[in-house]
C-alpha cells in the first residue's frame, strides 16, 4: 500500500515578513500548486528525487538555465533533513518506530524559488507521509516548527513561521508571531479566517525571476539584528497593517484591504533590496487597478483584483513581463 501525503503553496497577503521577526500576518494556502509525497514500505530506506532534481541534462543550454534558477540543490535534501527532525522529535518523546524501511518519492508543482513556499511544502508532506506510516501524532501547532526546524537548523536556511503555520493549518490564518509567545512555548497564537468571504484575490509569478529565500533575507537579518531602528520601526508599521487588516476582517469591512496590501509592499521596499524586475511586476499590476504585495520573499505577487475585467487586464499586461496569473483556489 502506498501512502500519499500532499501541502500547498502560500502567499502572504498582508502583515511582517516573519522568518523570525516576532511580525503578525494574514495569509492563504493556494492549492492550484502542490507537494506530494509517495512512501511504501521497503526492505531498505530509499529516497527517489523527480526527474528535475536528477543531474541528467538536455545540453549544457539547459544545465545552465536550471542551476540558474533553481540553483545547486534538489528537494533531496529537504526530505532527509525532514526524515531526521521526525526521527528525532520521535525520540524526544520516547516514541517508538519500527525499525523497517522505506521507498519515498516526491513532486511538486510549486513554482520554484518564486515565494510561494515550495521547500517548506515538501517538508510538510514528507513529515505527514512519515506520521502516517510510523502512526505517529504531532500536535498540529507542534508540526510547523518542525518544519522549521529541518530548515533553520538542519540546512541553515533563513526561514520563519508564516510558511509552516499556513501551510499546516490552510485555508486562511491571522497569526500572531509575538516573542513572548514563541520563546515561551514554541509557537504562536493562530485564528482561522473565514475564506469564503474574502475579497477576490489574485497571485502571479514570474519563473525567471527564481530566487533562494534565504539570500533574500540576509541582508534584513543582518540590520535587525543589529536592531536598526529604521527596520524595526517599519517592521511594526507592517505589524500594525495586519492589525488593521484584521479588524477589518472581524467588521466584514475589506474597503481599506487594497491600500494595507499596497502599504505592505512600500514599506518593505524600504528595508529589503528589490530587483527592478519585481518592482515592475508590482507596479503593472497596480496600474491595472490591482493591489499588489509580495507573496513571499520575491518572484510573485497578490492581491486584491476585484473583476473579471481586471483580471484580463492583469493577465496580459503581467504576461508581457513573463508572469503567470492565477485565481488562488484557498478554500
């Protein structure tokens, strides 16, 4: 028997970029795009990457487009790090697991090194597909931090919460990442948001823009931890947009949602870095009367898009610069 376990993409709509800044935020899963994980029993562990992660290429045209976006690591390593962390919070907790093997494959559909969280989906999966063969139970608020925790501190990669908690959960989520709450107990305070009442929502990527987070975080890492008072002060503004954002929500009033979605991305390109090419994203969709903010740390965009007519129009005016438009499936 096979077991098949999947996560979905994400895309934060409005508050902190909270790869460990303490932020708040609002975000979504987008199930158009996915992570999926096959495991059957084995006589021996084995772990089989997808034909893209293989080093076999077409000519050295194709080599050098995939190291260039995708860079030089696969989703293998995403996975062992995640067997690991399972095997050791299993151990943590005197929790026993047969000693038998097993044969894992894995795929994902998740645009790649855009922002919509591909990496961390794929170590969800892996995660689930393991508690389902060792019928092993992690408290749902416990799992995200394992994931975090195959990241962070068994690949060294920059990461924080947002991902994990959406991703685990669904649908959509108001998180409160506040310090006293994560140094207290390891994890947040989390509400599920009614989806079915949101405004109209859009996402778009742009493949080539491909960009490893943990690059992309470096710089903001470096001055707030030096505690830079320009980055915390915007990084409360950020906070209080959320804040915001979710009154609003609690009122069923989204009239202010398009300019706290836009407010977000401004005040974010004052403390991080943005190549030109994601700023024009951001202001085309704009100038089709979308908001725009990023979904994660570059390469695709969300928002509020409120017609059909917008729609189209963002469709072709971000086709021109190589971007893809969607309709997040959330619910």
């Amino acid at each position: 028997m096979t077991i098949a376990t999947r996560a979905y993409a994400r895309a934060g709509l409005v508050g902190n970029p909270s790869d460990q800044y303490f932020g708040k935020i609002i975000a979504v899963s987008v199930k158009n795009f996915s992570a999926r994980v096959f495991l059957e029993e084995s006589t021996d562990l084995r772990i089989e990457p997808p034909v893209s992660d293989k080093d076999v290429y077409k000519n050295a045209v194709e080599f050098l487009e995939r190291l260039n976006l995708y860079g030089y690591y696969g989703g293998s390593r995403l996975i062992k790090a995640a067997a690991k962390v399972f095997f050791d919070y299993c151990r943590s907790k005197n929790i026993e697991t047969e000693p038998k093997g097993f044969r894992l494959r894995y795929e994902c559909d998740i645009p790649r090194q855009v922002g919509l969280a591909g990496s961390s989906a794929i170590i969800l999966a892996a995660i689930r597909a393991l508690m389902a063969y060792y019928r092993v139970k992690i408290p749902q608020e416990t799992q995200p931090t394992l994931v975090l925790n195959a990241e962070l501190k068994e690949l060294g990669i920059n990461a924080g919460y947002m991902d994990r908690v959406i991703q685990v959960l669904e649908g959509c989520v108001y998180m409160d990442l506040a310090r006293s709450l994560i140094e207290s107990r390891g994890y947040g305070a989390y509400e599920r948001l009614e989806a079915t009442i949101l405004p109209p929502l859009y996402v778009a990527y742009q493949p080539t823009l491909g960009k490893v987070s943990g690059a992309v975080h470096s710089e903001l890492r470096s001055a707030y931890d030096k505690g830079d008072p320009r980055v915390i002060r915007t990084m409360e503004e950020i906070i209080s947009l959320a804040e915001k954002a979710k009154k609003g929500y609690d009122g069923r009033d989204f009239s202010r949602w398009p300019e706290l979605i836009d407010r977000n991305f401004d005040l974010r390109s004052r403390i991080m870095t943005i190549s030109p090419e994601n700023i024009e994203m951001v202001r085309a969709a704009r100038r089709c009367g979308a908001s725009a903010n990023f979904a994660g740390s570059g390469g695709s965009i969300v928002g509020i898009c409120d017609n059909e007519n917008m729609f189209d129009r963002l469709s072709t005016e971000l086709g021109k610069l190589g971007a893809k438009v969607i309709r997040p499936q959330v619910v």
